[in-house]
C-alpha cells in the first residue's frame, strides 16, 4: 500500500523505487510553491500530467503545460510554483547514488524551513 506524505504545499506518494532511482507522485495545491531549494546527490526529471507548474531553474522561469517535462541537474537551484487556481499533478524522477529527503539545500521557503 502506497502511503501519501502530506506537506504545506500539498503531497506527493512514491509510486516506485530501485538502485538508483526513485518515482514519486506529486501534488501541488492551487497557488503553492515549493521551497527554492537544491541537491549535491541526484538529478530530477520532472514530468507534468495535470495543470501547469511554473519552475525556477536557477535564473530563469519556465513554464509546463500537461504532457511536457523539464530536467534539473545537481547542484541546481530550483523551484516549483502552481500559480493556478486548480490542481498541478507531475511525475518525479530521482536519479543519484543516494537517494534521500535529507539531500536538499533551502534559500527560500513560505513556510518557515530554513
């Protein structure tokens, strides 16, 4: 049975996992975001499958639309913004040797993190 973790800015499940990867379930609440945040020891692969995420990926902002994906290498400062008043739902992929929460940097975070 798949748990749901439960954070400020919605949830997310992890719907598989292996050597060196790992797939979650995110869901982001209208008008939430995520920390501005970074990883030392994986990469992501982001995948939207329902609404439209704005993501920070260091200096620029990018917009997603249902169906489209966008990689964050290590080291990367990234965020993500579900500026819309109905629900982002997009598929996470982790990739690296550890694979852990505890890998994650904060700059930035509206609900109190850092």
């Amino acid at each position: 049975m798949k748990s749901i973790v439960n954070k400020p800015w919605g949830s997310f499940e992890i719907i598989d996992q292996g050597d060196n990867f790992l797939v979650k379930k995110i869901h982001v609440k209208p008008n939430c975001k995520l920390s501005l945040q970074s990883h030392i020891n994986r990469s992501e692969h982001w995948v939207v499958v329902k609404g439209v995420a704005e993501v920070t990926l260091d200096q620029n902002i990018k917009i997603l639309n249902e169906n489209q994906s966008i990689f964050i290498p290590k080291h990367t400062k990234h965020r993500l913004f579900n500026n819309q008043s109905t629900d982002l739902i997009l598929i996470e992929v982790w990739c690296g040797n550890i694979l852990s929460e505890d890998d994650i940097t904060r700059y930035e975070d509206d609900y109190g993190r850092i």
